[in-house]
C-alpha cells in the first residue's frame, strides 16, 4: 500500500473519530471496517488490520476507566481469562465454519436490546443487586462473547454491556468501563490470529492506531464528565446502526 500514502491522514482521523465513540458506546468497527474495506483492501487484511488499530483505543479507554477507579483490575481477571479462551476458541473455528447463521440472528437480538434500552429511560442510571455471582458471570460471559467476538464479532460491546448492567448490576457507566477491557482482550487475541496469518496492513494500522488513542482519551473523558444521560442514546445509537449494517450486509 506504498502508494496510497496520501490515504494515511484519513485514516489516522477515521480512527480517531472512531475512538471517541467507541470508548463510550462500542461499534468503533461500524466506522473504521466499511473505509478499509472502501479503500481496496481486501476482507481478511481490513479484518486484521482493523483489529490491530482497535485495540490500542479499548487498551487506551481501559487504562482511563481504571485510573479514574470506574474499574477495579482485580474484580476482573477471571473475566479476562475466560474472554481470551473464549476469543481463541472463537477466532480459531470461524476459520472452518460458516458465520452466517449468527449474521441471521444477531440483528434480532440487537433489536431486542435497542427496545428494551428505549423504553426503560432509567436503565443504567445506578447500580442495582448483582442477579448472578461475578465467578458465574465472568464463566459464562467471558467464554460465550469471547468466542462470539473472535468467531463473528458485531454488536459485542452492545452484548457485553447490556449483560453488566442485568447481571451484576452496573450502572451504565461503570458496564462502559468494564466493556473495554473485554474488548481489548478480544481484540487482541484476534489481532494475534491475523497477525500469525500475515493479514496486517501495519502502515495504515499505526496512523489509524494514533488517532484511536487520541479519540478513546477524548471520548472516556466525555462519558465521565457527562455520565449515564449522555452515554445512554449514544449506546441505542450504536446498537441501532449495529443492526442497519448487519441487516443491510446481509439482506441488502
């Protein structure tokens, strides 16, 4: 891609726009993914390189949540073991196995959450009762989303949210938090896969990895200043545009 030097500062700001929503609401990919593939690459390239760029604004948007104490590192080691065996698992049979069965159902599913987020204004805004034991949660969220994200991937962020708040009783803002550093693990265990399978476009994935930093600093910073009230219609956005995309791929 030598010759597509002049590509480079949009992708540094399609990271970086990218960045800023995704550290608030998830679906980064809804943005950066269409572009690489809008610039010639092929599938499996902008699928790895994709990867690679994303994990630099989940790792960033990670260490910020965690530094402003909306994460506690130890409370989430469990969920991190379980999402990276989940993820390779995941990011190891899409490689034999058709995804479009999951491009079928994901969207409903997606539906289901963007109505139930829409017509239950306060969801989110304080925690509540945890409804499951975290060892049982990070057990089962941690394998089942871990392999989603590696095997097909849309709309996990919006997954794991959803399931912070219902199961262990999160406020939005602290499910926002521990979302990114799910998808930082995932994110890098797929990256490691691609990268064995040599489908990295390291040129652009740098200049879009910058702009991801700066853009997931940025948007942390927002969702901490403006809380649960700003974090809430943007995460029924991303879920919305989520399920358009996936419908439209699929039956468009």
């Amino acid at each position: 891609m030598s010759d597509s030097l002049w590509l480079l500062p949009l992708l540094f700001f399609t990271g970086l726009f990218a960045g800023l929503v995704d550290a608030v609401a998830g679906g980064g990919g809804l943005i950066t993914l269409p572009v690489l593939l809008s610039i010639g690459l092929p599938p499996k390239l902008a699928l790895g390189t994709n990867k690679f760029q994303s994990s630099f604004g989940s790792f960033t948007a990670s260490l910020y949540y965690s530094r402003r104490g909306v994460v506690d590192a130890r409370s989430v080691k469990l969920g991190i073991v379980c999402t990276l065996i989940g993820a390779a698992a995941g990011a190891w049979t899409v490689q034999m196995l058709d995804s479009d069965v999951l491009s079928d159902v994901v969207p409903f599913l997606l539906l289901a959450i963007a109505l139930y987020a829409f017509f239950t204004p306060r969801l989110g805004e304080a925690s509540t009762v945890p409804k499951i034991s975290g060892k049982v949660f990070y057990i089962l969220a941690g394998v089942g989303l871990g392999f989603y994200d590696g095997f097909f991937g849309p709309g996990a962020g919006s997954f794991w949210t959803i399931l912070f708040v219902f199961g262990l009783g999160f406020d939005l803002m602290k499910a926002t938090g521990y979302t990114k550093v799910m998808n930082f693990t995932s994110n890098i265990v797929s990256f490691v896969v691609f990268f064995i399978g040599g489908y990295i476009w390291f040129t652009g994935g740098v200049c879009m990895a910058a702009g991801q930093i700066i853009g997931a600093r940025i948007g942390s910073s927002l969702a901490m200043k403006r809380g649960v009230q700003f974090i809430r219609p943007l995460y029924i956005t991303v879920v919305l545009a989520t399920i358009v995309k996936l419908m439209w791929g699929r039956w468009g």
